[in-house]
C-alpha cells in the first residue's frame, strides 16, 4: 500500500446537528486531520473561520467560490453571461477566504444554463471565468478546479460528464485549472470509475466521495469504496479526497469505512 488515501471532512454536509463552527473541532475529534467545505461566507468572517480551523488544529484543502443564491435555485453562476461581475467579485471574496484558512484550492461550479441562453453561450462564458478565476488564484498561488455534475441532482447542470470537464479545461488553457472529480456525480453520469481515474490522474485536482444512489457514506449503496479508496492510492493519487455525503444517521457511527484511513 501506498500512503493511503488523506480524507477531508466535508464540514457542508458532515455532523449537521453542530454549528458550523462547531464541525471543525467534531472532524479532528473524529480523526480527521484535513476538512473542506462547500460555502464559508455566511458563517462569519475570513479571520473567524480562520480561527475555528486553527483552534481546532484541522488543514483546509478545499471550498467552493460564492455560487449565487442557493435558495433561489442557483448551482454556481460561472456560465451566465449577466452575472460576470457577479462572479469576478466572487473570486476576490474566495482569494480572501481561502488565504486566511490557507486552503490551496478552490472549485468554481458551473451552475445551470440561464432561460433563453443558448449552450454554447453559457459555455463560452464558462471557460471565459475559468480563465480569469486560474489567474487571479495563480497569482495567490492557489489551483482552480470545476466539477462536473449530474443532472439527477442538479437538473440542468452545465457539465456533466469528465470528457466535458476536460474539454471546457482544455478550453480555458491556465496551467493551474484542474477537474474536480466527484465519485457520486460521476457514477451517475458515466460509470466506469477506476479506469477514468486512471486516465485522468493528472488533471484531477480533487476527489470528493458519496455512495450512489441517494449520496450517503460509502458502504451504503453500489460503489465498492474498499475496492476502490486503495486502487485509487495505489495508481499514486497524491491530493485529498473529500467525504462529502449526506450522513444516514449520526455522522461518527457511519464513519467506519474510514477508519482504516483516520488517525
């Protein structure tokens, strides 16, 4: 075996029953010595979190750039072409969050195509903010990534397949612009998990896990994760991977298919 695979808690959906700012303290007593998250904006300033996740002696790896209004059925705003701005001033709030926490990465989320834009459109404007977003966070000396998703969850999504994240990648040209490959979603959408792996380690930046169908921990549905989680260290995955799941009952009793990856 390898190094084993360096889980991040996903502090979004993990230990629901806690304040947000409780949950890093909750990871690290659980044995995680990474977490990530999904929004950091409405729990209090950079500096506060900053402060929870030291407090707690946890490593930032990962949050997303602001997404729009999920309340108002926004998915990430990266490819609507009347809220650029929107989304530039987005990527200076993520540049601050991120550099307080010291998180290396950020994830910008497609989001779904506007009424009335057509795809090609809503691409477009998608790889034009991918390619602005790498190079403000190259400056900061962070990695972009963006996460194909799939339209059971999220109807209407953008990008749904890895071939169309790679493409949109490709597209973007910034050396420091990464796929997010997200186990759940891509299970979904394509299948085939271990040899798309394989075939795009080196542009996958991050990997998020969930069990499909109804995106609870592993063990719970079709994926065999204690096939998978050591393939995926042994072809030499060197990032983190993110548990980033809906727990079936309370967060701690259903982290036993990570045990052997914990502290």
């Amino acid at each position: 075996m390898g190094h084993m695979p360096k889980l991040a808690a996903n502090l979004s959906l993990l230990f629901p029953q806690l304040a947000f700012g409780e949950r890093f303290a909750a990871a690290a007593k659980a044995g995680f010595r990474y977490v990530e998250y999904q929004f950091p904006y409405a729990f209090g300033s950079a500096q506060e979190i900053a402060a929870q996740a030291r407090a707690a002696g946890v490593e930032v790896v990962l949050h997303n750039l602001p997404a729009g209004d999920a309340a108002k059925g926004d998915r990430g705003i990266t490819c609507q072409p009347a809220r650029v701005n929107e989304f530039r001033e987005g990527v200076e709030r993520a540049i601050e969050y991120a550099k307080a926490v010291k998180c290396p990465r950020l994830n910008a989320l497609a989001g779904i195509a506007p009424t009335g834009v057509p795809r090609e459109t809503a691409k477009e404007t998608l790889i034009a903010n991918l390619g602005y977003a790498a190079a403000k966070l190259k400056a900061a000396g962070m990695t972009l990534l963006t996460e194909p998703c799939n339209q059971r969850t999220i109807p209407g999504f953008l990008l749904n397949s890895s071939r169309e994240g790679i493409e949109v990648i490709d597209a973007a040209g910034a050396d420091n612009l990464q796929l997010q490959y997200d186990v759940f979603h891509m299970q979904i959408v394509e299948g085939d998990l271990a040899k798309t792996i394989e075939r795009l380690l080196p542009r996958i930046g991050h990997i998020q896990v969930a069990d499909v169908p109804d995106r609870n921990e592993p063990g719970t549905g079709e994926i065999n994760f204690n096939w998978l989680l050591p393939h995926i260290d042994r072809l030499g995955y060197k990032g983190w991977i993110g548990a980033e799941y809906i727990p079936k009952g309370d967060t701690v009793e259903g982290l036993k298919w990570a045990a052997p990856y914990l502290k």
